[in-house]
C-alpha cells in the first residue's frame, strides 16, 4: 500500500484523462456505510435514466464485482481491455501500479469505454491520498468518520476524519452524513468550509427520519447511508441540471444493494451474515439484533477477523448477543488465526460456549450442531469470510483464482 497520487495522476494523463467522460463524478468516503450508500446513489440514478458506473471495494467472490455499469458487473472482456491500457500506461511510464490503484485506473477506462453519464466511487481507504482522489469528483460525500485502519490514517478520530476530509475541493458539492461519530462532524464541516467547496449538507437526524420507502438493504442504520445518498442525488441533480423524481429515488433505495449487509443467506437453519469488521458497525449491527430481538434459541455467532483489526472491539458486542462463538479464519492471507479470535473471545464470553474451526466449511459444521431448531447462526467480522459464506450458502461463483491485493 501506497498512500499517493503521483502515479495514478501520471497514468491519467497518458491515458487522455477517460475519467473525464462522464459528465458528472461522485466520490463516496467514510468508516461505514460508503459502499451502501454508493449503491444507493447509483441506483438512483439509473432509475432516474442515467447511464451509470460504480466502482465500489472489496470483492468478495469475483474482482468484477467492484465494477457495475447499468447496475451490471463488467464482463471480463471488457476488465481486460480495460486492464491491457492501464498496463501499457504504467509500463510506458515505468511505474509499478499498487493493485488498488490498477483497479481504480480500469474503472475509469471501463467507465468511459461505456460512456456513462455518471461515474460513483466509494474510496478504498482514508481519503485525501486514496487513489480515487485523483480522479477529480464534483460530489464529494463523507458517510461518517469512526476508528478503523489507525495504522494507516492516524491514531485519533480527529486524525481520521481529516483525512476523509480530505476528498473535498474546491468549488465542490459536498455531504456529510450521519453513519459516524457525532464528535467528528464539526472537524469535517470546518475541513470542507476551509477547502472552499460550493456547497455543504450536513445530514442530521431529521432527513435520517424522513426516509420513508423500503430499503433494499435491511438494518435500521442503513436509513442513515440512504438519507446521505438521498443528499447527494439532490447535489448531482442540481450538478446536471436535471430533476431526479420520487419515483426514482423510491425505486433506487428498493433496488440498491451489495451483498453482506445483514443479508439472509438460508432459512433452516436461519443464517444471517453481515460483513462488520471494526467496532462501530460491531456496535451496529449488535444494536440491530437487539432491536429485532434474539430468535427463542438464541444466535451462534461465526466469527472472523482480519489481523489488522480491533479484535476485542470487533468481538465484544457480538458475542454479548450470542450463547456460542465458533472462531474461524476466510482463506484471505489477512486473516487472523483462528486461535487468536477464539483466545480473544474467551476472555469475553465464557470459555465453554467458544468453538474453533479451522475454515469457514468446519465452523458452519460445528454451527449446524449447536444451533437451536428456534436459533440462528450469524456469520460476522469479515466481508472476506462473508464472501466465502456467500458461495457455500447461495452457489455464488467465484473467481477461479482469487485475485486480492498483493497481485504478486
């Protein structure tokens, strides 16, 4: 990982800037909820008639999952061209792309080999030097600032949210939403104004409570992520000069979805799977069973974590909701053995009700028999293991070499 622009930039220019074609870009950052509200804003648009793209990360079975135009994955084809001219851009210039940045670069080819009218990017980490930054957004949206990835973007909720601040430019529209920290929403307010954008919304609690229509996505936070992407339809809609309907925004708050949010992957046993991996969408998603209530039989709860995570953070408000944790790890190099999440959870929750598993496979075993007949598994702490819950569960296909960052 590295956090610069200089090479993407580079590339840019000697590919004829194709991030450019779209009349309009929309950059999404935020700790939680700036996939969800990417895909709500995508969804949006499209049903509004717009010709648009989404780039949104990490994949959790195929890499062309980060790529949708017209609310379609990409076909390889067409991630192959668009990977052959970010190649010879790169080799021509003699830079050794990081695979987030590749990526980001083939949206931008894909995107405007399609001719969408509108490009949506969720930026991959932080902000101010993510490699979606370079590609000069006119909407810019923070979902919401919480503690994740310190190593990287500072030890403070303050250094944080700076650096998510800093997708915000001059002459912008920008929004900030509800998804975070309260505390954090002064330090992004004063980062836009200081930046000089065009235009601020800061969404509170009252658009959170206007969002009327079904969600595709279900949990009570998401109407969060969807008053903050309501807020930037309003900006791309004035951005294009083009009114966005109800009906529109009714039907893309329906249709808008990614997968691992709360999802229901099987019926008997119930199993629920929800991709929360650090400790303020551990925090959600716990408050989000409690407000639904535990099934008679109570949750088992398959956890899995990467190492680069809070563990006990991640742990704690999940497992207070379980009466058994079976540990795992996802095939994913990033992953946390499956002792460590298992020591972690005993010092949480007795040491009797703690399981371990080697593999998702053998954790949804050992699950199976400990579930309730009026229980249900819940699979969490991953969108990696969720991905791999996804393809066992559902028969989603998968890539058949997974490609996740390093390529190497």
């Amino acid at each position: 990982m590295r956090l610069e622009l200089d090479r993407v930039i580079a590339c840019l220019d000697r590919l004829g800037h194709p991030e450019r074609v779209p009349a309009l870009r929309v950059q999404i950052a935020g700790t939680n909820g700036k996939g969800s509200t990417s895909a709500f804003v995508e969804a949006i648009l499209r049903s509004a008639g717009l010709a648009t793209g989404l780039y949104t990360s990490p994949h959790l079975l195929r890499l062309s999952e980060r790529f949708r135009a017209g609310g379609e994955e990409l076909s390889p084809g067409e991630l192959c061209q668009a990977d052959r001219a970010v190649s010879g851009a790169a080799d021509a210039l003699a830079l050794d792309l990081t695979f987030f940045e590749r990526l980001t670069l083939m949206a931008a080819v894909a995107f405007a080999a399609r001719r969408v009218d509108v490009a949506v990017y969720e930026v991959g980490m932080g902000g101010r030097l993510d490699a979606t930054s370079a590609l000069g957004a006119e909407v810019a949206a923070v979902t919401g600032v919480a503690l994740d990835h310190q190593e990287h973007l500072g030890e403070r909720l303050e250094d944080i949210a700076r650096e998510k601040a800093g997708i915000f430019r001059t002459g912008q529209s920008a929004v900030i939403g509800a998804a975070g920290e309260p505390e954090a929403v002064p330090i992004l307010v004063d980062a836009a104004r200081a930046r000089g954008v065009a235009s601020l919304v800061v969404v509170g609690q009252a658009e959170v409570d206007a969002v009327a229509a079904p969600l595709g996505m279900a949990g009570g936070y998401q109407r969060q992520n969807a008053a903050c992407a309501l807020a930037v339809v309003d900006a791309c809609a004035a951005r294009l000069g083009r009114a966005i309907g109800e009906g529109a925004r009714a039907a893309g708050l329906v249709t808008g979805r990614l997968p691992g949010r709360l999802e229901l992957l099987s019926r008997v046993p119930l199993i629920v799977a929800d991709g929360a991996h650090n400790p303020h969408a551990a925090r959600a998603l716990a408050a989000e069973l409690a407000a639904a209530g535990a099934p008679p039989g109570g949750w088992v709860a398959i956890l899995g974590l990467s190492r680069d995570k809070d563990v006990a953070g991640v742990i704690e408000p999940i497992a207070a909701r379980a009466r058994a944790v079976v540990a795992t790890a996802s095939a994913h190099e990033r992953a946390l053995p499956p002792g460590d999440v298992a020591r972690a959870a005993r010092s949480l929750v007795p040491a009797g009700a703690v399981h371990q598993a080697p593999d998702l496979a053998a954790a949804l075993d050992i699950a199976r028999s400990l579930v309730r007949p009026d229980g249900a598994i819940l699979v969490a702490g991953s969108l990696f293991l969720v991905g791999e819950a996804r393809g066992l569960l559902l028969g989603e296909p998968a890539d058949p070499i997974a490609a996740f960052d390093p390529v190497r």
